[in-house]
C-alpha cells in the first residue's frame, strides 16, 4: 500500500541493507500518538498485528542467527515467533526493546534466552509486576530508560545508575529510545565498556530529541 511504499522508500534513503526484507501480505496497519505540552507522547493507538515469519522463512532466519555479531528481535513480532527465535543457535548477542507495556507481555516469556533488553520505566515495572526479577537474570542486561531521569542497568547481579544531562532544546521524545538503543548497541558491539555504552546511548538520544528531522517530521500538531 502507499504506507508501505513511503516506508520503503525512506529506509532505503537512509542507507539501510534491505537485501533481507521480508514482505508480508497484509497491511502494516497504523500508529497514531497524541503528544502533551512537552511534545512528549501522552497516549497512542494502534492496530498493527503480531508478524509471524518463522515458518516461512525459518531456514534463511537461521542462517542470519548464525552470521551476524547482533540481532535485535522486534517486539511486534508474534510471542510464538518471538519464543522460537530467542531458542535458536546463534553467533552472537541477542537484544530486544519491550517497546510498550502491551509487547512486554511476549517479551516477558523470552527473558531467560535474550541478551540485552531495554525498558522504559512503565515497562520495567509492569515486568517486575509479571515476576521479573533483574538482579537474578543474570545472563540478562536490563536498561532501563525514564525520560530525564536517571538511566539504570542491571548487569551481572549489580544495579548501576547514570545520570542523564539536560536538554534545553526538546524538540519531541519520538524516536529517542530507538537512537538510545542503537547507541549502546553500537557501542557494545565496538567492544567499549558499559559508562561509554551509556554515553553513547544519551548522545544518539539528545540528537533525536534536539532535531526536528525526527519520526514525526510533517506531522500535525
């Protein structure tokens, strides 16, 4: 659809490797945000369904496990996926974003087989509501992102904090924990140490949140 063909075309503007794109049959579906003072997000709607593309592609996703030095599994994939993906063998580190409360539920049953998760604080807490203990998990780095409040990872047993400096110039928060993300991952795939992971994460973020050549560009508000 139209959606899918704008979509396309930005990701491949970017310069994002879409040689691997798996194209499914049905509509992506749509995201709607409403954002408060703040431009931060205050609610958002959306229809989008679970993907499922294991049996399908079971053997190419394989081979990706076994190739590349990172995965990131989306949550919007189906928790079946999701559960089926996390057991495979795999080169590498595996991350996932719990992304929404909502996703956090499939999220949740792949704890034990993921690397590195991120949260914000609404999904941290509804996980330990689920029976998450992260001081415990600990094969597990949990991030967990609370606006411009302090950043906290556990790792290894240990609880870490890192403060978060201010941004003047908050132009809106959407895309900001996707850059965050992206950030440390690059930073740990680089082989750096967990204070410049972090570094890097709020670095990437502050550009998202400093631009307004974000997620939302031409939106109405």
């Amino acid at each position: 659809d139209p959606l899918f063909k704008w979509a396309l075309s930005e990701i491949h503007d970017s310069g994002v490797n879409l040689v691997t794109l798996w194209q499914g049959f049905k509509s992506p579906g749509l995201y709607i945000n409403v954002l408060d003072q703040q431009r931060d997000l205050f609610i958002g709607f959306n229809n989008v369904e679970p993907l499922d593309p294991t049996m399908k592609y079971f053997d190419e996703l394989h081979d990706m496990f076994l190739r590349f030095d990172l995965i990131v599994l989306d949550a919007n994939l189906s928790a079946n996926a999701l559960k089926q993906l996390s057991k495979l063998h795999r080169k590498g580190i595996l991350a996932c974003d719990a992304v929404s409360i909502e996703k956090a539920k499939r999220v949740f049953d792949i704890l034990e087989n993921i690397d590195y998760l991120k949260t914000n604080r609404q999904e941290f807490e509804y996980l330990l509501k689920l029976g998450f203990k992260p001081l415990l998990a600990k094969g597990l780095t949990t991030i967990v992102t609370d606006g411009k409040n302090p950043v906290t990872v556990y790792q290894g047993g240990k609880k870490y904090i890192f403060a978060v400096p201010n941004v003047a110039n908050v132009q809106n928060v959407s895309g900001a924990g996707d850059a965050f993300f992206s950030g440390m991952l690059f930073s740990l795939i680089k082989g750096e140490d967990l204070n410049k992971q972090i570094d890097r994460a709020i670095e990437a973020a502050n550009k998202v949140l400093e631009s307004e050549n974000n997620t939302l560009k031409g939106a109405i508000t």
